[in-house]
C-alpha cells in the first residue's frame, strides 16, 4: 500500500525530536511530511531555518491554498490552524485555540484523516499535553497507520501516554524506530 501524506503532532521536546527525524530521511523521501509543533504565537521562522539546516528535505511554514507536494515537509505557521482541504491545499484559520494550542495537533490529523483516510500515516512524538490524543483516534477510525513514540524515549512522556491510552496503536517505537519504519513505508509502491 502506497501512503500519500504523514502528519507529526509534537510538542514539548520536539526540536529535538525532528533534528533527529530529519536528519535521518533521505532526499528521495517521497511523502509529504505535515507537522504541527505547538510553539508561540508570535515566533519567528528560526526554528523553521535550523531544521533546514539538519534536514535532507525542504521543510518550510504551510501557505494559504498552497497545494501539498511530494518529498516536502510542510509546517504548521505560528498562531495558525492548519487544515488539509479535500484538493489536498491548506487552509489556515484562526479560530479558538484547541487543548490551549493554536495550531492544534488535533484540528490537523482530524482534517488529513478525512481526506486521505487508509492512506495517511499519523505520528505523535514528545509533548507534554493531550493535543493530538484525538487526533490520532481519528486517524486511526479512517483506517490510517498510527505510529507513537515510545513514552521512555521521549523527552516528555504525557503525550505519547495520553495517544497510546486512547487507541491501540499500530507501532510503539524510538525516534530511531519511527524514522526506519517511515523510510521503509515510503519505499513501498
């Protein structure tokens, strides 16, 4: 089965996090990454340029309408929403915050759940909220591949806790595990 987009909830820890993930997929990595990483509202794109640096993919903040392409990783902008609409584009909203996060974890896998369903993989990585619990429930009732990283190795556990708590996920696994399980599933035709 081939996947047509992954989706990463991450929170406390996650710089961290993604400088390992990114570090480790290759340039031919061919599915889209969309990530949601609570950070302030008033942010810069720093962040965004740091991870550019460890990362063998172009990873750049989600635009307005903007069409989602193959062997990119997308992220959430700062005080923003971020939807995936059924052409597969953004959207941005500002509406009210979800789990005391604007963007919200949650409002993003809901969305990407309804449009690619089976097809979707759903990762929740370190954080130290709920956001993203129902979020990957729904991913998983869409029938979508739902991957946690495993509590003892992440940064803070109560994320991934609260998402494992919730449903049965497909994998547990390290930042390590999750990164080889993505490149194998990307392979798949």
């Amino acid at each position: 089965m081939r996947y047509e987009a992954i989706v990463i909830g991450v929170s406390s820890g996650g710089m961290n996090a993604m400088k390992v993930m990114f570090s480790l997929l290759p340039k031919d990595f061919n599915t889209p990454v969309i990530i949601v990483q609570h950070i302030g509202a008033h942010s810069d794109n720093l962040w965004v340029r740091l991870l550019n640096d460890k990362s063998n993919l172009p990873i750049k903040e989600a635009d307005e309408k903007e069409k989602i392409e193959n062997g990119k990783v997308y992220i959430a902008p700062p005080n923003y929403h971020l939807l995936i609409e059924k052409d597969r584009t953004f959207s941005l909203t500002v509406d009210k915050q979800v789990n005391y996060s604007r963007p919200s974890i949650d409002v993003l896998f809901e969305s990407a759940a309804e449009v690619y369903a089976g097809k979707l993989i759903g990762v929740i990585l370190t954080g130290s909220n709920n956001d993203g619990t129902n979020g990957i429930k729904r991913v998983k009732e869409c029938g979508g591949l739902t991957i946690i990283q495993n509590p003892e190795t992440a940064e803070s556990a109560f994320m991934p806790k609260s998402a494992i708590a919730a449903i049965e996920p497909d994998y547990v696994l390290s930042l390590e595990g999750i990164t080889e399980l993505l490149i194998t599933l990307d392979k798949q035709k």
